[in-house]
C-alpha cells in the first residue's frame, strides 16, 4: 500500500508536464485566477482544502516551511512546482523573496528598453 506522500506526489504530478527546455515542472490545472494576493499561483484541492500547489510540493517532499521563511520561484516561473533543483524552487527568508523579485522585475523593464 503506497504512503500518503506517494499519493500526494501522483496526484500533483498527475496534473504537472515538464519543460524541456527550461526544466520546470509546469503545473496544468487550476490557478488562483489573474488578480490579487497569490494571483496565477497553482491550486488544488487536498483533503477538502485548497492548497498552493508548490508549497503542498514542497512541504511532500522536503516537511514543514519554518514561520519565517517562504518559498521563492527562482526560475521566475509561478507555474513551476519542481521542488527537487534549487534553480526553480528555494526555501528563502521573506526580505530574501522581496529582494530577488525586485532584482527580477529590474532586469526584465532592462530588457524592455533594450528589445
């Protein structure tokens, strides 16, 4: 009889095609919709919750998320749930997120004037 984490992994991978070009593990089911807190962030529904996809992920495979700390998309993409490679997915603090999103909406309004 497989675990309850086995389970929790094949129904979240169930939903979840891989780019091979970037190495994300692309969610394909629902999101949080386009506006407000979370927005575009991947949901499901698991036992009678709705959870974040990448934090029920993330938490499967690695346990508890520490109060002070958040889970950060590196590989920029919300879709992305890949808990196993530090360049999609890290466990940072909140000002370490804020900065690095910060750093990110930076080069991408660079890349904008340059295109």
């Amino acid at each position: 009889m497989s675990s309850r984490r086995d389970r929790i992994r094949a129904k979240i991978m169930a939903r979840v095609e891989i780019d091979e070009e970037t190495g994300c593990w692309l969610w394909t089911g629902p999101t949080s919709g386009e506006n407000g807190r979370g927005a575009g962030y991947p949901r499901m529904s698991l036992d009678g919750q709705t959870v974040a996809v990448h934090i029920a992920m993330w938490t499967n495979e690695h346990g508890y998320i520490p109060g002070k700390k958040e889970l950060d998309h590196v590989c920029r993409n919300r879709r992305c749930i890949r808990p196993d490679n530090d360049k999609h997915i890290q466990m940072v603090t909140r000002k370490r997120n804020a900065l690095r999103r910060e750093e990110a909406k930076r080069a991408l309004a660079c890349e904008e004037v340059r295109g």
